[in-house]
C-alpha cells in the first residue's frame, strides 16, 4: 500500500540531454544498416541477411528492448505476436518471416515496409486541408480502408493445424497500426495484444487492451470480444479519415470512453458535408452498439466499400500512391535515398530521425502532476463526476490496472535509441522458423544502466490557492491515501519544468515498473532518453529508477518536461496539462 508523501516540494531540475546510442551490429543472422522505428517494448532496424538462407535479404528487425527480454509477460507477448503473424499470409498484413533469440533478448525479422502509417497521413491533412473535399480522397480512403478489411479478414479467417478456427482479433486497430506503402498497398501491422487461441499469455478476465478512442463498447466493458470489435475500430478509421477529426478521443480517458459508451456519432452532414453519404452509411453500420445490428465480418464491409468504388469509376493502389506523393511531397525520394545510403553503410538515421536529433530542444513551460498509484485506488478514483456513471457500469478499476505484460509492442516511428547498456551472453543465436514454439526460456537478464536524475535542494512548498492551471477539478476530490501526493512547480517561462514522484512503497524486485501519462487539454508525444515511447493516453513500462520524460503536444507549441521515479512492480500516474 502506497503512503503519502510528507509534503509538497517545488523542484527546478537541469535537464541533461543524452547522446543516442548506436544500434547493435547485428540481430541474431542480420547486420544491422539502421534504425526505423523505437517504441517502449522494441526497436525496429533495418537487417541485411547474412545467414545461408535469403542471403542480401532486406528485412525490418523488430528487436524487444534487452531490459524487458527477462520478463516472462514481455517474452509470452512477443512468442504470440511472432506465432500468430507468422500464420498470416496475405498482401495486406506484414509478413513474419521468422523469430529468433539471440545477444540475450528476443527479435523478429519482417518484410521491410516503405511508406507511413495512416496516423501520418491524418497529420498530413492538417496541413492540407483541402483534399478533405476533393472526391480523389475519397476515394483513397475507401481503397485504404478495404484493403485493411481484406488483410483482418484473413487474420480472422484463419486456423490452426488442425484445421480449427483461431479466433484472431486484433484488438488494436487504429491509425497507428494501419500502413500505407508508397505503392498505395494498406497494410495490417502489430498484432502484439492480439487475442486467439493457444496463446502463451492470457489476459485477465475484464482486462482491456488497445486504445481507448478505437474500442468497441464491450471492449471497453472487459467483456469478450470477437471479431465484430475490429470492424468497429474500422468503422472509426473509416470515419476519422473522411472528416480529418478525432471521433471519439477527448481530453481524458473518461471522456473518451464516455463519448464511446454514450455520444452518438455526428452525421457528415455537421462535420464534413463534403464527404460522400454512402461511405457514412459503411461508417454507421460498423458503429452499431447493438452487436447484431454491426456489420458482421470485414468482408462483408469492404465488399460495401469495393462496390462503392466500383460505382465511382474505381481506384487502385497506383491511384493510392499518387496522392499520397501530393499529400506528401518529396517524402517517397527521401525515404528511399536514406534506404540506399543506409545500405551502403553511409547513413543510420531516417530523414525523420536525422530532424529530430539535430533540432534545437526548446525551452518547457507547464504544470505537472504526478502519482503512484495501486488498484484500490483506480478503483476509487473512477467513481467520480461523469467517470462513475461509466465505471459503476463497465468496471474501469480493471480496465486501468493493465499489468506489466499488458503491453503492445507498437511500432512507433519517429523516434530515437535505447539508451540501456546491453550485455552479450554466450548463448548462440537461435532462429526459429515461422512454426509454433512449445517453450521458450527467458533471456539472461542484460546490465542495465540508469542514470539518475540530478536531484536539487527542495524549495518551500506553493500553497494550492497559488498553483496555475490547478490539476485537481470538482469532479475530482483530494486524492486518497494510497497515492503520493504530486509535485508541483511554478516556474518562469523559460524554466523547464520537472516535477519527480517520490513515494515510500516496496520494489518487487522485477525491474520494471509502469507508468500512466495522460495530458488533459491535448495528445502529446511521449519521449524518453530521445527514444519515443509512443503518445498520450498511454502506459507505459520503464526501469526502475528516476526518469525525466519529454511531452511534444501534438498541436504544437512548447515541450513539457517531468522527472518520475518508478519503483518495480507499482504503478505511477503522470498528468500534465497542455494549454489550449
């Protein structure tokens, strides 16, 4: 059980920025060109085969983060994602080709997909908002959106050896989790909390997983969901794109799962005249709340969206690549410079990537809240203002106590390296084939290095009545005692500002502790040691110690900063707000 801390403490922490660090050589049989990708779980490297089979082969290594190969949660995620990938054959999912452990942690090797995801190209539009109601874009997205159908499908149609169903559904479909190749092909990715049969890791009873503004209604409930959860989340994709806005994410989770269980779903007509009336009908028949009334299969839709085309005059893939190129201009021969240099070993960083470490990090300004909490009291929170007329309905106090292996493995781009230290065990590689593994042993533990941040003398408490931007609202009393108390700081405009969780509780011993961010007024990035962990509302699992993490609001403006402590086994609660 958590303790209060003594009292509040004002900080002013300088921020050191570390140095990137390099990519291993090698993963398992590939050497390593570059990095692509890093997310909380694993970082993703673009491989060149060096093995006798498919020598020269181009691949994106998808490699978990050597602190986490230990955890058993972590490993049983990772052999389920790599068994049931591996079985999906079909040009719209991203191929496994195998799985391996090798250098004391846990990869596998996919085809290399060159493109954005659609979330990217949602960003796009806001620069161009204009294509929102040219009927091209239409168009493309119901070519973008059928082809997700297609590949779903075959994930849900498949069996095992025996010729059983699998009972695959992907749980997290969204923008970040749909692929656009630059040759116009859309793509299923990251099946990591995908639920099936003969899964290593089982997911308790009225545990939630995925994000929360692509959930299903029973999906956010807890109950169990079967394939009709991602036509839903097909359903918002569908709908977000042809508007270019949010439909159902809010400023906090309970706003979010609120509009979700109880708002309904605005007609083109008051958001986005322009877009085509029977694309809002395919959109609308996967939003049913009633499970019999949803369109039942993702063929059934992207039958309904190939008609749609089909009456239009149709739309292919090449049509597809040639308005992302307009979306996207000069992005395509960016990419595939970067590509060839990178394999001819004169270039490791993406043109993103390149950006973002030779950008000037500017000045944070901003409040922060920060909690460790336990079950009991996400349990009690939950049960205020508007939150507990949802929670006292679908139990929330599970759906926000997802453990330490209730963890996608998302392939987030954009971001930086690990900075952890990782140590080579004499083990030699082993590569499995895409086949079904009985048993497969945690990895030696690597060593792990954790700098501290450097702490400061403690300045005299801000009285409440004084705090800008107050975090706790009426809908929110005083927090219980099973929460620390957060740390506040007013500071100049051109302070960072850091606030740190201090609390007195018992460290499991594990490593490896999680953390909730959520950013009332806005989404942000969420960066750590200039690796991007992924964005808000998120959880995320870091190693013990203290951490200072970097918010970038996804509307733009200035960074927030905040240092946590996260003790193994518990959970914190990062809130910061973000100005409008």
């Amino acid at each position: 059980m958590m303790t209060p801390a003594a009292s509040d403490e004002l900080r002013e922490i300088a921020i050191p920025q570390p140095a990137p660090a390099a990519p291993p050589p090698t993963v398992g049989r590939y050497r390593v060109c570059g990095e692509i990708a890093s997310g909380g779980m694993a970082s993703v490297y673009l491989g060149v085969s060096e093995g006798e089979t498919s020598p020269g082969a181009v691949r994106a290594i998808k490699r978990v983060h050597p602190h986490l190969a230990r955890q058993r949660a972590f490993v049983e995620m990772f052999v389920d994602e790599a068994r049931i990938s591996a079985r999906i054959k079909h040009p719209n999912v991203c191929e496994v080709l195998e799985w391996g452990e090798a250098d004391g942690t846990f990869h596998l090797a996919m085809e290399l997909l060159a493109g954005e995801p659609v979330v990217t190209l949602l960003r796009r539009l806001k620069k161009k908002p204009q294509l929102l109601i040219d009927p091209r874009w239409h168009r493309c997205v119901a070519r973008i959106v059928a082809g997700a159908c297609a590949g779903l499908h075959a994930a849900h149609e498949l069996t095992d050896d025996e010729g059983e169903p699998m009972l695959i559904v992907h749980r997290d479909i969204s923008p970040h989790n749909l692929f656009v190749t630059w040759e116009g092909t859309a793509k299923v990715v990251d099946f990591g909390v995908a639920s099936a049969k003969h899964r290593l890791h089982h997911t308790t009873t009225g545990t939630v997983k995925g994000k929360f503004a692509y959930m299903s209604p029973e999906q956010l409930q807890g109950a169990k969901v079967d394939r009709r959860a991602d036509v839903w989340a097909l359903g918002v994709v569908l709908w977000e794109l042809l508007t270019g806005r949010p439909l159902f994410r809010r400023n906090t989770e309970s706003e979010t799962i609120f509009a979700v269980l109880k708002e309904k779903v605005p007609t083109f007509a008051s958001v986005r005249p322009q877009a085509p009336e029977a694309l809002e009908q395919i959109a609308r028949a996967a939003l049913k709340h009633d499970l019999a009334r949803r369109t039942p299969t993702a063929k059934v839709m992207q039958d309904a969206l190939e008609a749609w085309l089909a009456a239009q005059g149709g739309f292919e893939a090449s049509d597809v690549a040639a308005l992302l190129d307009e979306l996207m201009p000069g992005e395509r021969d960016a990419y595939h410079a970067w590509l060839q240099k990178a394999l001819t070993g004169g270039n490791t960083l993406t043109p993103q990537r390149e950006a973002e470490l030779t950008a000037p990090a500017p000045a944070a300004t901003g409040s922060a809240r920060v909690e460790l909490d336990d079950q009991s009291m996400i349990q009690r929170r939950a049960q205020r203002g508007r939150a507990r007329w949802i929670l006292l309905g679908v139990g929330v106090g599970l759906l926000m106590s997802i453990g330490g292996g209730a963890a996608a493995w998302e392939l987030a781009r954009g971001s930086s390296r690990d900075t952890t230290s990782v140590g080579t065990t004499e083990r030699p590689p082993v590569t499995h084939a895409p086949a079904p593994a009985v048993e497969l042993p945690l990895a030696a533990a690597p060593p792990i290095d954790v700098t501290p941040v450097p702490s400061t003398p403690a300045l005299a408490p801000t009285p409440p009545a004084a705090e800008a931007a107050p975090m706790v609202t009426a809908e929110r009393p005083a927090a219980p005692a099973t929460a620390v108390t957060a740390v506040r700081q007013a500071a100049p405009r051109a302070a960072r500002i850091a606030a740190r969780a201090v609390a007195d509780g018992d460290d499991d011993g594990s490593g490896v502790g999680s953390l909730d961010v959520a950013t009332p007024g806005g989404w942000a990035e969420v960066w750590l040691d200039g690796r991007r962990l992924g964005h808000t509302p998120g959880r995320f699992e870091l190693p013990v110690g203290r951490h200072t993490l970097v918010l970038r609001p996804g509307g733009g403006g200035e960074e927030r900063r905040a240092a946590v402590r996260i003790v193994g086994g518990q959970l914190a609660r990062l809130r910061v707000e973000l100005a409008e």
